[in-house]
C-alpha cells in the first residue's frame, strides 16, 4: 500500500488517475509483471482470490491519495486550509498510519514474526522536520510494530535522498 500526501489541492481521482497512466504508460511488461506477481502473493495473504485486473483495481483502491488543500479534505477533517499544508499532511500521515496498522494486525495473525515499514519523502525540509517530530513524538509509541523512515530528498544532487530512520528513543 501506498500514500500519496501531497500538499497541492488535487482531488484524489485525478491523482489515482495519474498513477493508473504510470502503471500503463511507464512501467515496462517485466515491471507490470512483478507488481502483479507481488499483488497475487498479497492477495493470498488475505485470502482473496481475484483476477489480474481486480488485483491492480483493489490495490489501486487500498491506497491513497491525498491533496490536502483540496476542499474535501479540508471540509472532511476541518483542516486549516491551504494556507497551513503541513498539518494537513500530519493529518493524513496519522490516518493512513491507522490503515496501515489495522493491515498489520491481521497479517500477524497469519505470520507472527511478520515485519512492517513505512516510508514517507519529501524534498521540502520543513516538511521533513514536522514529519520527523510526528513519527518520534507520535507514531513510533502507538505504533511500535512499524518501522518509520524517512527520505529526505531535498538535495537534488544526492540520488535516493538522505534515508533516517526513526526509533524509539
């Protein structure tokens, strides 16, 4: 699963539709051939039985999309509009933490040595700091069952960007 929390005010079906036309138009046959591979494996985690094209539809539909200065989301979660991104990207990171979390404890049930990681990016260092402080403060206590890590890709120079890892302190 992934989260796409941006602080632009795009609605999440003209996000989702950009990444259906990246999995079409940009991944090769041997990449789209590995992603279904790895959807068929997590769908027999969960017990689903599902064609190749139900498997790509219901993974699209687990993930998400977020614009947070979108008027949905702001009127969702009475956010402080477009003029504070920031906490609505905390917001959404918290949410999809939840999802995330939930996905975790039935995979346990199955395999209870089973390991989790979250990711988060982003090239705008602000952003960085305040995510950093939401995983440390936060998210590591309630959630210790996930690993956070964070990429930090504000050097346009540095490929990958710098990878921190956050732990509980």
């Amino acid at each position: 699963m992934f989260a796409i929390v941006t602080a632009r005010g795009h609605h999440p079906s003209s996000i989702r539709r950009v990444v259906s036309y990246f999995i079409k138009t940009v991944l090769t046959d041997d990449d789209r051939k590995l992603m279904l591979k790895n959807l068929r494996t997590f769908a027999h985690d969960f017990d689903e039985k599902l064609n190749d094209k139900q498997l790509l539809m219901n993974y699209l539909n687990e993930c998400e999309y977020i614009g947070v200065s979108h008027p949905d989301f702001i009127k969702k979660y009475n956010t402080p509009s477009s003029n504070s991104p920031e906490e609505g990207k905390k917001l959404a990171i918290k949410k999809f933490v939840e999802r995330v979390s939930e996905y975790y404890g039935k995979l346990a049930l199955k395999y209870p040595d089973v390991s989790i990681s979250l990711g988060f990016s982003d090239d705008d260092l602000k952003t960085i700091g305040s995510v950093k402080e939401l995983f440390e403060s936060e998210l590591i206590t309630e959630h210790p069952h996930i690993k956070f890590v964070l990429y930090d890709t504000s050097d346009k120079n540095k490929t990958g960007g710098n990878k921190i890892i956050i732990t509980k302190k």
